[in-house]
C-alpha cells in the first residue's frame, strides 16, 4: 500500500484513534461515577425487551446468541471492498496517482508475479498498514463475525488491496502489517468501543461518538444498520486497569549514532495505556481470542507517534497457586510501532507467555507478564533525507513487564522489551540488529483517580552491517506527568 495521497490525514486518524480516543473509555467512567447522572438507557438494555432477559442489578446479559443470529458474511465483504474502491479512488487523483491505475491487465500481471519487499515509508508501512488492516477486522467483528471469521477478512482484504489496489508487484511486508497485525490491533480498537458503549451512566450519544472514534468502523455499522448490530459485544465484565498520562519528558542522554534527524532534547506526551481481562476474578474465561489484552499508545510533540504496542492472549488457560497467586498462560499475538527519535523499530509477532498477579501481603500485590516470541520486523535509523531507509528479518524477541501495587496509594511499572532483528527474511543487505528497551515509573495517587508520576524511558539500538559496520544510537528521557487512573485501585484483582 503507499498512501502517498495524504499522509498527514492518514497519520492523524490513526493517532487519534490508537492514541487519544480510548481516553473516552476513561472520561467515560469518570462521568458515569459522578453523583446526580441520571440512570440512561443503554445499547443492550434497549433489545430485553422481555423481562426474563432483563439484566440482574450486578450482571449484564450476554447476548451472544442474538449477535450469532444478526451477523452478515455479506454486509462486510462489501464494507471491505467499498473502501478499497475508495480509497484507490482518493490515491489515483493526488499524489504518486500512477501506481493506483490498477485494471485487469495490472490484477493479471500481480497475480502471477512473486511478492516482493516494498520500501515505501517507515510510518506509511509500519503505522498506516496496520491501522488500515484495523478497519477491515473491525468491519468484519461488527457485523458480528467472531475473531478468527474476521482474522479471516482482515488477511483476504489485504491480499485483495495488493493485488487490485495498486499496479505494482504485491508486497509480502505489507500482507503481514494489514493482514496479521491489523487483525490484533483491530480487535484491541473493538474491544475498547464496546468497552465505551458499556459505561452505562452517560449520554447515549457521546457513547456512540466515542466508540465510533475508536474504532470508526463499529460505529459505521451501528449507525448503518440500526438495530441489526446494535447489540454490544458481551465482555463478561472484565477486571481492567487503566491510565492516561499527560506532561513533559527532557533527555537524559542522547546518542544518535547514523541518525542525520535533528533530536528534540524536551517533549510533550500524552500516554494512554489498559491491561484489559487482568487475570483473578472468579468466573471470568479466556475462551475467547483477546480476552485478555494490554495496549499503551504515546503521542509526542517531537514527533507524532512515538509507540503504538498491542498483546493479546490467542489460546490460554488460566491457572493458579495456592491462594495467593493467579494466572493465564498461552499463546499472544503482538503489534509494536517504536520510534523515539533516533531510531525506530516495528514487529508483529507471536509468543509464548504467561500473565499473572501474586498477593504479597494484604495490601502489596504483584501483576506481571513474561513473553518469549518470534516476530517478522522493520528496523532502521532516522534520517531527515531517506523516510525509507530500513530493513526488514526475523525477530525474536522478549517481553517482561511487572507492577509493583501498594494498596490504592502508588504503583511500580517496569517494562523490558529486546528485539534481536536478523539477516533471516528481508535483510538482504546482511547484518543485524539488536534493540532494547526500558520503561520505569512510580506513580503516586493523590486524590481519587488523580495522581502524579515520574517516569524513565531507555532505548538502544546495537547494530551490524557489513557496509558499514557496528553503530548505537541511545536515548534516554525523564519526565513528570499528571495521572488520571481508570480506578481509584491499581488494578489489583480481589478473589480471596
């Protein structure tokens, strides 16, 4: 795909949805708890319509059986192939609009041509694809499709775009952005606008905004076909823990290596992050792909998307020892957008791991996740001159992440993340790259969900390549941000 035609446009939608929208699903849950907001009606209150389905005071009905027997095959198979018409539509008149004429003659000549590696722009292939691959999953989950179904439409919708969309040779980097991690940054945009829809105490209108600003297309087929998908998705009431950060981060060290990119030494941001489906709660399942997930999405002045980074639970199982600890384990699927200014970094992956919470002491609990994986990644410098100046391998990769909870006073977070790209897969240049990364804060609540944190951030990219040899690039920030919680608690999970 090269969306050429509007990259700010393209950019800015996939900011504000991956990045700034969710913090509806907070400010909603701030609205909702406040005194004297009246009881509204709400999306799945308005279909029981007979009483003996009516929700109890403390369970929402599930209504899966109603979403089964109203879900359409069709409805987002044309949904999908609409906005591809459309969108090659927009490309052919601004910009590069040659490699959009695509007719019969380009859709033969594709078809049998091999799939190559593109070299269109980092943010076009890393961060548009996926956000692209998003709304085909999203037309398909709400039309009531289930996860695999729509995984299923997301991938066929990618291929179809490669094929038809463009006149030139299908890119096999892109099937796997749009196709693969499209699909699990789509389901996490879904889950949150039903998670929107769900806050019951607030206008019927700014719940429907906000869900379609999330994710547009469950918003455009609730609009569209009125009560046919207005049903909303059945959580099954999950634990979730969330934060929206706000403030300003100066660097503590600076290397930037190959990097011909002028760093910006200080920096607003605006941090938004859930750990939804937090394992512990007596009746929950993870039956179901993304029942458990975590994402954490940063908007930066210095330069727009500084991370985008999804996981979710595919198969698991939970577990548990003794009284004090519990657990899911399986298999995650993973989207990371990394780019903090002297280099950036992109993975899709799947990874073996586990997620879990171990009371300390009544008041002292630890959540933790430890992931272990292999992604297919993207991988360069920054430089002023060459926005496609990057490569792409093989990655393993691992994930630690830990949270420290004292009571409902202040937390620990502390996040480690590596990605070891190789010469397997694309690198056709030979070499490797070595990248790391650490996250650290404290975060102190000081009045109901507000608080204050400090906060440390670590990257380092080690490189080798025969043309130019080894090469590092490091930068390290600190910063203050005032905190909102998504709960006066910190997310810690009461079964005892």
């Amino acid at each position: 795909m090269n969306w050429h035609a509007s990259p700010r446009v393209r950019l800015s939608l996939a900011l504000f949805s991956a990045v700034l929208s969710p913090c509806l699903a907070a400010a909603s849950s701030a609205i909702a708890d406040q005194p004297g907001i009246a009881d509204l009606p709400t999306s799945w209150a308005a279909l029981a319509n007979d009483s003996a389905i009516r929700p109890s005071e403390n369970q929402k009905p599930d209504f899966s059986s109603d979403i089964e027997a109203r879900k359409s095959y069709i409805i987002p198979a044309l949904e999908i192939l609409g906005f591809e018409v459309l969108l090659n539509q927009v490309n052919r008149h601004s910009g590069n609009g040659e490699d959009y004429k695509s007719n019969l003659s380009t859709i033969r000549h594709n078809l049998h041509h091999s799939w190559v590696v593109d070299s269109d722009p980092f943010k076009t292939n890393q961060l548009g694809h996926p956000y692209q691959g998003s709304m085909y999953h999203g037309f398909a989950r709400s039309a009531g499709l289930s996860y695999w179904e729509s995984f299923a439409y997301t991938f066929a919708g990618s291929a179809l775009w490669e094929i038809a969309g463009e006149k030139t040779p299908p890119s096999r980097n892109d099937q796997v952005a749009s196709g693969v991690g499209g699909s699990f940054l789509g389901e996490v945009l879904f889950r949150l606008s039903n998670l929107v829809l769900e806050h019951e105490n607030i206008p019927p209108l700014w719940r429907e905004l906000g869900a379609a600003l999330v994710s547009p297309a469950t918003g455009l087929n609730r609009l569209a076909f009125g009560d046919r998908f207005k049903t909303v998705f059945p959580s099954h009431d999950p634990v979730y823990y969330s934060r929206l950060q706000i403030g300003f981060s100066g660097s503590s060290q600076n290397e930037a290596g190959t990097s011909t990119t002028k760093l910006k030494r200080n920096e607003a941001l605006v941090d938004y992050s859930i750990d939804y489906g937090l394992p512990g709660k007596p009746g929950y399942t993870y039956t179901r792909p993304f029942d458990y997930f975590s994402i954490q999405a940063t908007a930066s002045s210095a330069n727009g998307a500084e991370n985008l980074m999804t996981r979710g639970l595919l198969f698991g199982k939970d577990y548990g020892f003794g009284t004090n600890y519990r657990g899911v384990w399986g298999l995650y699927g993973s989207y990371d957008y990394i780019a903090p200014q002297t280099f950036r970094v992109s993975s899709t992956a799947l990874s073996l791991g586990t997620t879990g919470q171990w009371w300390l002491s009544d008041s002292i609990a630890i959540q933790g996740t430890a992931l272990s994986g292999v992604g297919y990644a993207a991988v360069g410098t920054t430089r002023s001159t060459a926005n496609n100046d990057y490569h792409y391998g093989l990655a393993p990769q691992a994930l630690v992440a830990l949270r420290f909870i004292f009571g409902e006073r202040a937390s620990i977070d502390l996040t480690g993340r590596e990605y070891f790209v190789s010469r397997v897969g694309a690198a056709a240049r030979g070499g490797h790259d070595n990248i790391a990364r650490f996250d650290a804060s404290f975060t102190m609540r000081v009045h109901e969900r507000h608080g204050i944190a400090l906060r440390y951030l670590f990257n380092r990219r080690d490189a080798f390549y025969p043309d130019v040899g080894d090469s590092s690039q490091t930068r390290g920030t600190i910063g203050i941000f005032y905190t909102f919680l998504g709960h006066e608690r910190f997310g810690a999970v009461e079964w005892r």
